[in-house]
C-alpha cells in the first residue's frame, strides 16, 4: 500500500507514520512545512517538508499513492476565535483541492475530521440529550456565528459534508475520523520556548507545574472531556487500513468512553503525576479564570462529549484498554524531557497576550 500523510510532522503524525511505516511492504510519503517531531530513518518511509498548498503537490502525490491520509489543520481553540480565517483555510479550503484529487483519481481519502463537529454537547434530533455521540445520528449543536470558536467545527463539518457528496455523487472512497481528544507525548508546545500563544490545555498545566505558577480552570474547570491514548488512537487507524471495504462510506469515532472527566479532575490528575516524578516541587495550585480573560471575545465551549464507539469496535474489533493514570506519566516524562529548566513562567498576560486582565 502506498500512503501520502498530510501532516505527518504533527503530534499525530509523528506516531502515525512509524506505526504505519511497521506494516508490511507499505511505502508511505510524509509530508508536512516540518518533519522534526518524525523520527528519521524510518523504513519506507519518503520524507517531503512542504506546505500541502504548493502548487502541484496534491497532483504529484495523488498520482503516486493509493491512499491519502489528510491531518493537516490549525487544532487550537485559543486560535479559532483570534485567526479563524486561517483555521477556515487549514481546515477546508485548502483541503478541497486534495478531495477533488482523490476522487478524480480514484484514490482513497482518509480524512481526520473532529470531535468538535457535534458541537457543545450531545443531542439527538429532536433536541434532547443523549449520553454518546454517535457517528450517524446525533445532532451538530454549535453556537451562533459571533461565537468564533465554531470556526473549526463549522469548516470540519462542511469538509466532512463535501467529501461525503463526493463519495455519494462522485465516486470518492473515503473514510472520516472523528478524534476525541487524544492526548501522548510530543504534544504541543511551551510558549517562549518551541512556539507562542496558547496551547492546548495538556502543554498549559505542564507549563504551570514545571514552573511553580497556578493550573488556570477556565470557567472553573467543569467542562468534560474524554481522553484517549495516542498510542491506541493509531492502532485503531491501522486496523482501518487493513479494512478497506468494511471502513470506506463510514464515519468513525475515535475516542475512548471510559476517561471521561472534567477539567478540574484532569488537572488535579496530572498533578498528581508530576508530584510522583517531582516530590519536591512547589505544591500544585489551580485557579480559576474567566474564558474571556484567557482566550478572548467570542470563545464558547463544549461542556461534555463521550464518543460512542459500537461502530469502531464492531468495525475494527478495537476498544482502548489505558485509564487516564496509565496514560499521564509518559506524558508528564516527555515534557520534562523537552522542556524542564527552559520555560518561564506563563503570567497569564503572556499567555492570553492582550486579551488578558
Ligand atoms: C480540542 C480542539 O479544538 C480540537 O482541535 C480537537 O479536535 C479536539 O479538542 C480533540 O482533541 O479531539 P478542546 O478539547 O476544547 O478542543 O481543547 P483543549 O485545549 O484540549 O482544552 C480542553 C478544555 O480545557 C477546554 O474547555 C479549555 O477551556 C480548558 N482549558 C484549557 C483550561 O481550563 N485551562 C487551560 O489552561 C487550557
């Protein structure tokens, strides 16, 4: 099988690509503007550092490759509400040209949507809630258009829907994924040190437990989130390649139920694994602080989401096994790796920039 990796220098990617570089006679094509999170001398593995937008890319590889698996895309809320022109073109824009390729071609597309799509919690079609989000029935609940933080589910979702026309009315083979908040090392970055802004919330905690500042709860930290392993995040996508027939035309979850929990306990929980690997750092805070003053005018939020996951596991016989407890000292390990002694302290006005208060 022969695979172009759209973003293959990402967090994602950079456990994607070895993983898939492992299956047997697989010649994969990675590519992404960096590669230095990619290990090198992967076997089979054809290294290209290029924006996905550079003219005659998509046709060279689209000619080349039986499968495109497309993870490019700007997966930051602090930026949705602050560059979400940029979030709209990362997220669809320039993605319409890699799915017209696809199927003009006859390609399949693996393209990795987002849990955000369903929006701020989950609700059937009549508006009541529903515990799960399941991939063919519940309803996309986003907020009104001045709440930019739907920027980035509004565009994945409308991707979502041209490549679906295009499956049903052109011939496209795909597949869409729906990640729940995977999480693993190399995620992110520390602002001041590999990247500027904010980052997602795992990088934000580590930033204040490694220098001694308080864990910021926006909102009070009562937002949920279900947390799955990266590790097991790839596994899944390597089964599905295996199964072209049973995963093409399908959407999928990929999540994991079981480490649902709010904020608040996530961050109480790192704590608790960093207090493991560093006793002698100054006892964890956690405070609580307005989304406004943290990431701006127009942020918005979902409160809950809990992937249903019967069709993953039914399709790919795959169910993620790692409890949050497994999951946080390797993570915890790998940003002390990279950044202890490095960082500075995250005041909040470095970190929400001129928004903040
Ligand atoms: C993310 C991204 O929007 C998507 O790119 C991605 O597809 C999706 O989740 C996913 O991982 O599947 P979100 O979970 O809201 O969205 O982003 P995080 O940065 O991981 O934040 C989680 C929660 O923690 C949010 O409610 C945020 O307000 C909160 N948070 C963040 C804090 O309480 N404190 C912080 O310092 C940072």
């Amino acid at each position: 099988m022969r695979i172009a990796v759209l973003g293959a220098g990402g967090f994602v990617g950079s456990h994607l690509v070895p993983r898939l570089a492992a299956r047997p006679r697989t010649e994969i094509h990675a590519v992404y503007r960096s590669l230095g999170k990619l290990a090198g001398g992967l076997p089979g593995v054809r290294r290209i550092e290029a924006d996905i937008a550079e003219p005659g890319l998509i046709d060279e590889l689209t000619r080349k490759v039986d499968v495109v698996v497309s993870l490019t895309a700007l997966c930051n809320p602090a930026l949705y509400n602050t560059r979400p022109l940029d979030v709209i073109d990362a997220s669809f824009t320039d993605l319409l040209p890699v799915v017209k390729m696809c199927a003009s071609r006859g390609r399949w597309l693996v393209h990795f949507s987002t849990c955000e799509v369903y929006g701020r919690e989950a609700l059937d079609a009549s508006g009541r809630p529903m515990r799960t989000m399941i991939e063919d029935e519940t309803a996309m609940f986003l907020g009104p258009v001045h709440r930019e933080r739907w920027s980035y589910a509004a565009a994945k979702q409308l991707l979502e829907r041209v490549i679906w026309a295009h499956g049903t009315h052109a011939g496209l083979k795909h597949t869409i994924i729906r990640p729940f908040n995977v999480i693993g090392p190399r995620m992110d970055f520390i602002p001041g040190v590999d990247g500027d802004g904010i980052p997602r919330v795992l990088a934000c905690f580590m930033h204040a437990l490694m220098t001694g500042a308080p864990l910021l709860l926006v909102d009070g930290g009562r937002q949920r989130r279900s947390f799955l392993d990266v590790g097991e995040f790839v596994d899944a996508v390597a089964r599905m390649l295996d199964q072209p027939r049973a995963c093409q035309g399908e959407i999928l979850n990929l999540g994991n139920p079981r480490n649902d929990l709010s904020i608040r306990q996530l961050a109480r929980a790192l704590a608790d694994a960093y207090q493991a690997l560093r006793p002698d750092a100054p006892a964890p805070r956690l405070e609580t602080v307005s989304a406004d003053a943290f990431y701006g005018a127009g942020y918005d939020d979902s409160a809950i989401r809990i992937p249903s996951i019967a069709k993953a596991t039914r399709l790919l016989g795959w169910r993620p096994r790692l409890a949050l407890a497994e999951i946080l000292p390797g993570i915890v390990t790998d940003y002390l790796a990279r950044y202890e002694g490095r960082a500075g302290a995250p005041a909040l006005a470095a970190v929400g920039g001129r928004r903040a208060r």
